[in-house]
C-alpha cells in the first residue's frame, strides 16, 4: 500500500505565530496568535529532490536546503517515514524575521502540516514536533520547542516533557493579546547565550510559584491571580537591556490596565493582556507611544489568543 495519497498534487498550509515563556514559563509555555503567520506550499516532483523555488519575505532567508527551516524538516520527514519522493517548496512569511514571535518554527510547522497531508496514514502531532525540533536547532542552536507546539496545537500548551514529547493542553482565557513588534532584531541564539546557565534557590521557589499559580489561573478564570502572578524574575531582567525602555513601556502597559506584559519569546515583540478591546487598543497606544519618542517603528496586532493550530488552506488533486 502506498504512503503516498497519488492524486494530491499540491499543499499549502498555514502556521500561526507564537508567543513563547509567557513570562513566567521559560521554554515550556506558549500560545497561538493567528493575527499573523507563515504559508508554506508543497508541490510533488518528479524527482527525489527538495528544492526551494521561492520565498516572499522582506529578509533575506537560505534557499540552501539544510539551511531553512522548511526545507530541513521536509528532508527530515521524508527520511523518518522512508519517502523517496521530491517536493517543490514556496514560503510566504508573514512573520519577521528574528522577531520574537515564532517565525523559524511557523515556517517549519507549515511544511510539516503541508507535507504530512500527503500522507495515507498521517503522523500525530507528537511526532510532527520531534521533527520540527531540527528546524529549531538549525535556527537558534537548540531545540527548543516552546513556539513548534502552540504552534501545532494552537491554544495555550505547556511542555511537559521533551522526551517523550508530552503536552499539556491548558485553558485558553478569554483574553485580548497585544503583540507589539519594535522594528529591532534579536536573534534567538543570541539571546539565548546571554541568559545565565545558573540561578538561586530563592528565585527558583518565587518563579515556581508564580508559574504555578499562573497556571491555577487559567483553570480558575482568575485574572487577578493572573495579574500577581506575571512577574519574570529569572529571564526578562536578563533581556530587558535588548528593548530601549523597556520598563517604562511595560509600566505604561500596566497603568493602562494591562493583565501583565513582557517579551514574547526572546524578543524584541513585546505581549500584553487585557480584558476588553478597549483596554488593549489603550494599552497598544501606550506601549507604542514610549517607541515613538526613541523614534523606533513598530508593527502591532491585536487579536484573541487563537485556538486554530497550524492547518491545510487548500490542495490540489488530480482531475
């Protein structure tokens, strides 16, 4: 029997941007925006080849096979289930580069998604996000996969464990998300080697429960525990010296009736909670207008966090 569904001929998928840590979950919590995201189109080749035909993105990204995110996961794919087939690869980023917001893991997420419909007997998101795991590697040094699983789930998630990979599905609260993208560029494996491979005992005990009682808050639908508990003591004040003022923008957040507010990922995208639209639009005016004076442009979204999870847009089969 064949792996292969012969009259799909074409798939295109899309993957949401991410927001990853959440504050107080560094590399293991994450949720969907879909305000924004990557496409990714897969067309079958005549070859065994995997060949990137063209990339609509204002960055310059690798065409080089193993050096895009897209591209490497689908050699990975088809090595993982034994495919001897080629693949046609378009991208259509929607999400900046070194951003903060998921790019690198959207991108790979899409491919997966795409690729992974031409199957006959497709594979569980649990196994699409140990592949994409090389995507991550490839772009930031480690393989992380705090963006590939909101990303594949959609919702809020929290990383259990890597291996085995176990996710949590948590309650998505009903929330507007400001994302807000300072036209700066940080890369996540810079970033990363910044942080310190250390912290004390005490900062380990305040950050646990922080992070638990964030978690207490989704299920409880209490957003003044949600409130007290966003407090970053371990990465955010390593990382806040990469965002020109970035405690007076977040101080402007707070004041404007923001839930909390912090780095989406590593930066430089800043996130923000509010109850109602009226607050974020506030809320986005006040963190924007603190760039505006250190005449630093910015992109910004706002949006409910998205329950969708990467998906196919359209195929296209044999007539």
């Amino acid at each position: 029997m064949s792996k292969i569904n012969s009259s799909i001929q074409m798939v295109k998928a899309f993957a949401p941007a991410t927001c990853a840590n959440v504050a107080v979950g560094f590399d293991i919590l994450g949720f969907a925006f879909a305000a924004l995201g990557d496409f990714v189109t897969l067309t079958k080749r005549d070859d065994s080849q995997i060949i990137i035909e063209s990339i609509h993105s204002k960055e310059t990204l690798p065409f080089v096979a193993h050096k895009n995110t897209a591209s490497l996961v689908v050699q990975k794919f088809c090595q993982h289930v034994n495919l001897d087939i080629g693949f046609s690869i378009h991208i259509q980023k929607g999400i900046p580069l070194c951003s903060g917001m998921g790019g690198s893991a959207a991108s790979a997420v899409a491919a997966l998604v795409a690729c992974n419909h031409f199957l006959t007997s497709p594979l569980s998101n649990n196994e699409l996000a140990h592949l994409a795991l090389f995507g991550e590697q490839e772009a930031s040094g480690e393989a992380h996969a705090d963006n590939i699983v909101p990303c594949l789930f959609g919702g809020f998630t929290l990383i259990q464990s890597h291996t085995p990979m176990d996710i949590v599905t948590l309650p998505v609260p009903d929330l507007y998300c400001v994302l807000l993208h300072p036209h700066l560029q940080i890369a996540t494996r810079d970033a990363r080697a910044a942080l310190k491979k250390e912290i004390t005992l005490a900062d380990y005990v305040r950050q646990s429960a922080n992070l638990a009682s964030f978690i207490a808050s989704l299920y409880e639908k209490d957003y003044q525990l949600m409130q007290k508990s966003m407090q970053d003591l371990i990465i955010e004040p390593q990382r806040a010296k990469f965002i020109p003022e970035f405690y007076s923008i977040k101080e402007a957040a707070l004041q404007a009736g923001a839930l909390g507010m912090s780095l989406s990922g590593s930066g430089p995208a800043l996130f923000a909670f509010a109850r109602r639209i009226e607050e974020a639009e506030a809320i986005a005016s006040v963190m924007g207008a603190i760039l505006k004076k250190k005449n630093i442009d910015f992109d910004c979204w706002i949006s409910p966090i998205s329950k969708q999870a990467a998906h196919v847009v359209h195929e296209e089969r044999k007539l």
